[in-house]
C-alpha cells in the first residue's frame, strides 16, 4: 500500500482536472423567511494524479450563481492544479487563493476553492490510507443529529408537528424550525413543537438573518420562554455589532457562520464576544483546510461547532474535533450517492470508515443530471 509519507512525489502529481455542475431539484417546497430553496446547483471537481488515484470534491449554491463557480474552476484554479503535488493541500490552498486575491475572500470564491480543497482532501486521504475522520483528528467515533428538514417556513402546524413527532421517534436529538413570521406567529408554533417532542429533543429556531438588532432581541427574548435551544442567524451575517449586541442582551445560545466566508470572520465574531455557537460550512468558508483552523480556534473560546448542511461531508469533519456537538440532517445529496448515510436508532451518525471522504458517489447518477462539464489536462 502506498502511504502519504512514502509515495514518490511524482505518484501525487495531478494530471487531471474536472469540473462538473449537476443541478439537483428540492425534494419538496421548502422556505425561509429570505427566499424559496428550489434546486441545488453542485459544482463537483475531480482531481486525478498519476498514481491513478481519483479525489472528488464538492459545493453548492441554493439556485443561484452554480455556473459563475465553474467558470471560475475551470478557467482560473483548475489549471493551477496540473503537475501539483497533491498531497500538499495547505500550500495549494493559499497558492489558489492567492492567485484571486482581488475577489477574495467572498462568497464565490470560497465556494470554488471549497470543491478543490474537498477533492485534495479526498485524495491524502486515500494515499495515507486513512478515513477522513482519522486525518483531521480521530475525536469522536460518532456523532448526535439533529433535523432541520422538517421545519420550514412554508410547512403548516399539523405538518410541523408531525415531522417533529417523527424525528423524535427516529432518535434525533434535536429539532430546528424556520422563523420569520409574526411574533405571534412564530411563538404558536415553537410552542407546539416544544410540546410535541420530549424534553430530552432540542427544539432550535433560524432566522435566515431576516431581523433588526430590536426585534431581534424582542424576539430572543420571547423564544427563551420557550426553551429553545439557540437563536441562529438572527440578524445579517456582516452586522457583527448587532450580534455583540444581542448577545449581551439574552442568555440564549446565538449561532452564527454559515455564510460567514473566512476564519478572519470568525475570528472577529470570536473575540468581540458575538456568537456562542460556531456553524462553519466547509463549502462556504473555503474547504476543510480553513473549516477545521475555524473549528480549533472556536475551541480556543471555549465553543461548540455545529456545522452547516453538507451533512455527508461534516459528520467526518464534526468527528475530527473535540468541541463538535451535532450534525445537521438535510440529505440534499441522497440522489447522487450509492450510499446515503445511516442514521442509527438512536440518532447518531457514524462517519465513513474507507480511506478519503468516503462520500460514495453514483457516477451514473451524477451524468444523468450533469448540465455542464469540463476537463483540464495537460
């Protein structure tokens, strides 16, 4: 077997890039209180190196901007790539994204740099022989879930509560539900689902950055009567004012992150005392490499990480590191998997255990609803 630190450099050179954009319809009508979610646009990047080994890589847009990521994978990072080592996934990283530094960071660029580093990923993972859980630090051997599927804005009481009760039976631990609505509103349904489910299931509520610094602290106040268990993104994700704000002003828990785009975000967010719960999204903060550099420096603070969406990828990654506390059930990617993750009786996730990220994709699948492609190669 070839290891990562006995594999001649020429075996890791990359000779291969591939960018591919799949377009992957919601399973059903789903809102928040900003915009309708309809499809998922997935860039996938495959990066191939002449020992034949093969790392695929992923990220996402919700509708919106899918072929701009690839157009910038193709025609600016991909190239980069051929004759790379590889293995050396820092300095490709910094190399990549230097190469942009006058859009970066931001949105688009962090998602494209995302798939490649993924992809890298993938392939040390796989020449060391290691799962992907291992090589970022091997923490935990499982991880508790938590459901946002079934919560909303648009899915009315009876349905709500319902997929509550469902969850609950599943053996979730943890149930987050869309808010937005009038405050009247939005207490009437938190306080059924609160009744719903047993007290040992959290109830979360998401905002979706839709509030004022006032009502978002009336309305922080009015949740925490009902136990819930944090108040995520509350205001826009760039009012970090606002969220120190908010933050001295209630006692519940405020998750931030997910469209947060660079660990220097973070680090503001961190050490103006702004957040209490980290939810670093490896697609839109730029890969795994700056994710887990996320993810040690909010447990230098002493907080949790509960990572955004991409659940098949952030269950190793939430596994990795010792202040992870749960993974966020959305299966976007059920369709183009041989092998959808498992969730166990009793609502816990174990990592894939086979070398890389251990995401097993359908190929077939996957070329049935690719709408763009292209190859870089020598």
């Amino acid at each position: 077997m070839i290891t990562e630190s006995s594999a001649p450099a020429r075996g890791a050179r990359i000779t291969r890039v591939e960018v591919l954009l799949v377009d992957l319809p919601a399973k059903f009508p789903r809102k928040d209180a900003i915009q309708p979610f309809e499809k998922q646009e997935t860039p996938i990047v495959r990066i191939t190196t002449e020992s034949g080994a093969v790392g695929a890589g992923y990220t996402y847009t919700l509708g919106t901007g899918g072929s701009a990521i690839m157009r910038l994978l193709a025609d600016c990072l991909a190239p980069q790539l051929l004759g790379q080592d590889a293995r050396k996934v820092e300095a490709l990283w910094w190399r990549l994204n230097r190469s942009i530094n006058s859009v970066s960071p931001g949105i688009f660029t962090s998602l494209a740099l995302a798939a490649i580093d993924i992809a890298l990923w993938d392939i040390r993972g796989q020449l060391a022989g290691l799962p992907l859980s291992v090589m970022v630090g091997g923490a935990h051997d499982r991880m508790p879930i938590y459901d946002t599927e079934g919560g909303w804005l648009n899915i009315d009481d009876d349905e709500l509560v319902a997929n509550a009760r469902s969850v609950a039976e599943r053996g979730f631990h943890g149930f987050k539900v869309k808010v937005g609505l009038s405050l009247k509103d939005d207490i009437r349904r938190l306080a059924k689902v609160r009744e719903a489910l047993p007290d040992h299931v959290d109830v979360m509520t998401d905002a979706n950055q839709i509030f004022n610094v006032d009502e978002a602290i009336r309305r922080a106040r009015a949740y925490a009567d009902l136990g819930v268990a944090w108040f995520e993104e509350p205001l826009p994700a760039d009012d970090l004012h606002g969220h120190k704000l908010l933050r001295q002003s209630t006692a519940m828990p405020i998750a931030i992150g997910e469209t947060l785009h660079s660990i220097h975000s973070f680090r503001q967010y961190l050490q103006q005392d702004a957040c209490s719960i980290v939810q670093v999204d490896a697609a839109r903060v730029g890969g795994i490499t700056p994710w887990l550099k996320v993810a040690h420096m909010a447990e230098a603070f002493n907080m949790a990480v509960a990572p955004h969406y991409l659940m098949e990828l952030h269950v190793s990654l939430a596994c990795g590191v010792p202040n992870a506390r749960l993974v966020e059930h959305i299966p976007q990617l059920d369709d183009l998997l041989s092998a959808p993750i498992v969730i166990d009786k009793d609502g816990y996730v174990t990592p894939p255990s086979t070398p890389g990220t251990g995401i097993e994709w359908d190929w077939s699948e996957v070329a049935k609803r690719q709408i763009a492609q292209e190859v870089v190669c020598p």
